[in-house]
C-alpha cells in the first residue's frame, strides 16, 4: 500500500507570491522509496495522496518590520502613521535599521509631503527636511517615533505555534503547491498530506504535517527614477504606460540577472536562503524588470528553461515579443536546460522585429585558429578560446519617429547587441578578442545599412581595461599592459584592433552632459576618472563596473539615465544579492532620441 515516509519545506520562509511546494517522500506499494506525485487523476493500486494546506488563526497579533519582515517591529514613524498609504512603511526593528533606510525613507515623506492636501495636519511638511529630522532623534526622546507595541493598532498578525484546541484553520489551498497571498501575511501556514482510498475517498491512517514559519511579504525594491541628462533641470517621470512622455525617444534597458545555476549559497552565503531561493528572485526579478516598462530590454544569464517557462511567457503579457540565444555547450556539462544565455524583448507596439544574429564566439575561435594557429597546438589555442559565450544581435524597425511622417519614406531602423562576455579574469586576450569580433561583426551591419547602434551587455571588464578601451576610443595603445597577455598571438598585429563605429557609453553622459539641478547627487556615483558607473557589480569580494549600454554617438542622443544606487544603501545588505535586489549586477537603463538628421531611427 501507498504511504508517506516524511514530508518538509525547502523554503526556510513563506513570502507572498513565491510558491511552496513540499517535499514529500512516500513508499510505493513495491516498497521502493520515491517522490513522485501520485494525484486523484492517476492513483496508484487505488489510492492516492490527497493534499491540504490551511492557514493558521489566532487573536494574538504584532507588528512586523517593513525593512527586515522577519523581525519583530518595535518602533513606528509617526510621519507615516499619519498616512494610510505609508503605514505599511512605518514600522522598523531598530533604531539602527531606521537610520540605515532612511535614504529613501525620506523621499516617501517627500512625496506625501507634495501630495499634502490643505486640511492634513501641518507636522506632515516639518519631517522631511533632514536625516537629523528622524534620526537624531532615535538617540533622545524618539518624539517623531511610536513604540510599536503602545502605539497603533497593529498591522500584522504573529508567529503562531499549533496548540491543543487554540487555534482556527482556514483551508486556503488543496494542491501540494500553494503559493501564499496578501491575507496570509503574518500567519503560519499548514500542510497535511495524506494517503486516501481512490474509490471512498476515505483517508488511509494519520496525516503527515508541517507548519511554516510566518508568512513574509515581499520585499520590493526602492523605487529608482529616470534622470534627465539633456540639460532639463526636472526629474524625468513616466506616463501610465511607464514611457517617457515623447513620440520619438525609447528606452533601453540592460540587465544580467544571475542565473538560478550561478546563485550558489556558498558565493552568496550573506543573502537569506529564502532570498536567494529562484521562486522569491525570479518574482523580484520579474516585478522589477516590468515595472521599468523600457522599449527594449537586455537580459543576461537567463536560463533556457527560465527563458521559455517564466521570461517568455510573462514579458508576452506586457507587450513584448521575446528573442533568445543560449551559449554554446562545448564547455559545460549537464543538462543543456539550465544553461544561460541571452534574451532580447521588445515593445511590440513600438518596434518590429526585422532579423536576427546570433554570434558564436566558438564558431569565431575554430576560424581563428584554423586560419592562424600551426596544427600541433590548435588543441591547445581551442582550449583557451572555446569558452561558450555568445552575442544577440536584433535589428528592429521603430514604430515611430522625430517627425510625423517620414518623407525619405525610410524604413526607421536601430541594431541592439546583447552580449555576456567570458568571466575569467586571467584570460584578459580571450576578452579583448570576444569584444573585437563583436565590433566587426557589427561593422558588417553598419555598412550595409545606414542604422544607429546599441550594444548592450555585460562585459565582465572594468573601464580602462582593453575591450573598455577599443569601445570607446576605437583603437587600443600597443602600450596597454592588457595586450601583455596574448599567448597564442591572436591580438597581433595591434593596428588590427581598431573599429570605426562612434560608440560612446550612455552613463557618461552624467558627466558629459553638463550639470543640471539635482544632477550633482548623481554625478558622485560616477568615477571622473573614466566616466563609468563607480560599480554596476556588487558582491562581498569585488565591487566594480562590468555592464554599459554603449550607443552610437552620430545617430543617437541620451535622454535620461535610470539613476545609480549608492554602494552604503546596498551594504546594509552586505551585498548584492539581497532581499531588496535579486541579482549580484544591477540594471542600467538610458532612454534615447534619435538624431535630428538624414540617418536617424
């Protein structure tokens, strides 16, 4: 007869909107030990495993940190108090972790402030001035904080133990996934499994139980917000459909985004394990990746099974049209699902899909060196070369333009190349040569066609370095201590290294650009010394720029740039990963205006 063994949860938390499912170990009536599922459809020598999840009650309730949800709050703005819509803001575990948000803490109080109506109470203006406003006052009479548990009715219920005859179950769930809702924040949730009778229906012995811990809202991210570069001193905003308010400017958006493969605990044993779980990341990663509506969106490292599954099928609801190159797997091993790769989506209402390109640095590097490597060492050269990375390259055709119509009768076309360039190090040549073959595979479209260029990615390759270089100056000194390393030869002649394309990286354009009002607080997130983010990459071993959006400088003009995070905000966490943001990288965006000439997009 069918019986279960044990059953628990992989997930050490519950959160709203991440799926939970069990694992439950059952012996077959061979008596051989499995876990597959054995539902009511397809019962095994008449019986079945019958499901039910419920969700926990009890009278006792308390407040629930809105920083770190699975703390006990004990104190609460009163600013956000007085607000219906801050309130789940309000609550912190700590002095500390007040002081720690209050960076953007107190743009929430800047925004209610603006949107203050005539009869709200004056002290709603006098609480955004200054950290010293709330902070200082943490350390004296904490007159603008309330003690959570003297203050307002509580927000969230408790932590609650299963007790004889104390507690009320309300079935929420009769599959063996459930993924928790809004109402079940703050309480325990429980999972039973049982044996039943195919044909009675009746229940076959005990059954097999667990409780969860308290069910966690999800932490989203802090909210970042699209700055103008062009010389307009207001904030850039986006319109309902989360696009500049301008018929001829797009958004581009770049983003590796961690694989699920790459997530290891042992790399990012800092994060919570339910934080770096894939269910809880890929919902933060999604909800993130949507809410900055951008025209066009690079992704790094999404998996083949998470690109078709998950990425696909979820941007297509939004109105993009999704494109997707793997890496080659040459080099790794496994099951060819889980390997990453590429993807490119676009706004099917504002750009048409004209061709694509995939590049294959290994197909490059069998050319390369059958071309120029001597046979007694190709298998040497092909070991250092063949590494799997590959390139996207798009050409779409706009869906709108600078002027209403078009009287050249032109097609309005752009070229996107979403590249993940090899992670090593020590291979400083394979880099530099990965990059150039791009570059000269993006001439070829270049010269074939009058068409402004994007090339987006994640290079793997700080600003100043040798592929940093021959994209942005277009050629790169022979004095480069980078073209040191170059056993095979593969980089010589250096005269070769060169490209025509006027790229030019959107982030400089905070420098570039002249200053503006409230450009300086962003200008101190760029390095002057090279113009590039101070880090698009930020772990507990390295923090440093890797990712750009570079464009081409004769077609194209930068807008807004999507502001950059400030390295302290993030330490709170340790690092990246963390609850707040689910990738070890984060996004860059710019938006962009074509050029007002004969070749434009």
């Amino acid at each position: 007869m069918l019986s279960v063994i044990r059953v628990h949860l992989p997930s050490e938390i519950p959160i709203v909107g991440c799926e939970l499912t069990p694992y439950v170990l059952v012996r077959r009536p061979d008596k051989n030990s499995a876990t597959d599922d054995v539902p009511e459809s397809a019962p095994l020598e008449g019986y079945f495993l019958r499901y039910r999840w419920y969700r926990v009650h009890s009278d006792k309730k308390v407040t629930i940190c809105s920083v770190h949800p699975t703390e006990q709050a004990t104190l609460q703005c009163v600013f956000c108090s007085k607000r219906r819509s801050l309130v789940p803001k309000s609550y912190h575990c700590t002095p500390k972790c007040f002081t720690d948000a209050w960076q953007h803490h107190r743009t929430l109080h800047e925004r209610a402030a603006a949107e203050k109506t005539p009869n709200e109470d004056d002290d709603l203006g006098r609480n955004n001035s200054a950290p010293g406003a709330l902070a200082g006052s943490l350390s004296g009479s904490m007159s603008n904080l309330n003690i959570a548990n003297n203050g307002p009715a509580p927000f969230y219920p408790s932590n609650i133990t299963q007790k004889n005859g104390g507690e009320t179950l309300v079935e929420v769930g009769a599959c063996k996934t459930y993924t928790p809702i809004a109402d079940d924040i703050g309480h325990v949730l429980k999972f039973e499994c049982v044996v039943a009778n195919a044909e009675t229906k009746q229940i076959m012995g005990h059954p097999s139980t667990i409780l969860t811990s308290r069910v966690i809202p999800a932490p989203s991210p802090s909210p970042r917000k699209l700055v103008p570069v062009n010389g307009v001193d207001v904030m850039g905003h986006l319109d309902q459909d989360g696009r500049i308010q301008s018929a001829g400017s797009f958004t581009v958006l770049s983003y590796n985004i961690l694989s699920d493969t790459s997530a290891s605990s042992d790399l990012y044993s800092y994060c919570p394990p339910w934080a770096l779980s894939w269910p809880y990341r890929r919902q933060n990663l999604l909800r993130e990746i949507v809410g900055y509506r951008a025209d066009v969106v690079c992704l790094q490292e999404v998996q083949s099974d998470h690109f078709h599954e998950i990425f696909a099928p979820e941007l297509e609801k939004h109105g993009y049209q999704a494109l997707y190159k793997r890496k080659t797997n040459e080099v790794l091993s496994g099951s060819t699902s889980a390997i990453d790769g590429c993807a490119t989506f676009f706004r099917r209402d504002r750009f048409s899909h004209v061709k694509k390109y995939d590049v294959e640095f290994n197909k490059a590097a069998q050319s390369l060196t059958d071309a120029l490597v001597p046979q007694a060492q190709k298998r040497a050269a092909l070991n250092r070369l063949v590494k799997d990375n590959i390139a996207l390259i798009v050409v779409l055709e706009a869906k709108f333009g600078n002027q209403p119509t078009d009287p050249s009768g032109k097609r309005q076309l752009i070229c996107v190349a979403n590249t993940h360039v090899n992670v090593q190090q020590d291979l400083k040549d394979v880099k530099l040569w990965q990059v150039h073959t791009l570059l000269k595979g993006l001439e070829k479209i270049a010269a074939s066609a009058d068409i402004p260029m994007l090339v987006c990615g994640d290079f793997n390759t700080i600003p100043g370095s040798a592929p940093h270089t021959l994209l942005v100056m277009g050629k790169v000194d022979p004095s480069h201590p980078d073209l040191a390393v170059d056993p095979l030869n593969i980089l010589r002649p250096h005269t070769k290294l060169t490209h025509q394309l006027p790229l030019v990286s959107a982030y400089s354009s905070f420098v570039r650009n002249g200053m503006g009002v409230g450009l300086e607080q962003h200008r101190r997130r760029i390095d002057l010394n090279t113009n590039e983010p101070l880090f698009t990459n930020c772990t507990r071993d390295f923090i440093g720029t890797h990712d750009y959006i570079f464009y081409t400088a004769d077609t194209l003009m930068v807008e807004s740039l999507l502001e950059l995070l400030d390295e302290d905000g993030l330490r709170k966490d340790t690092a990246l990963p963390s609850p707040e943001w689910s990738s070890n990288h984060i996004a860059l965006l710019a938006e962009f205006r074509c050029m007002p000439r004969t070749r434009r997009c």
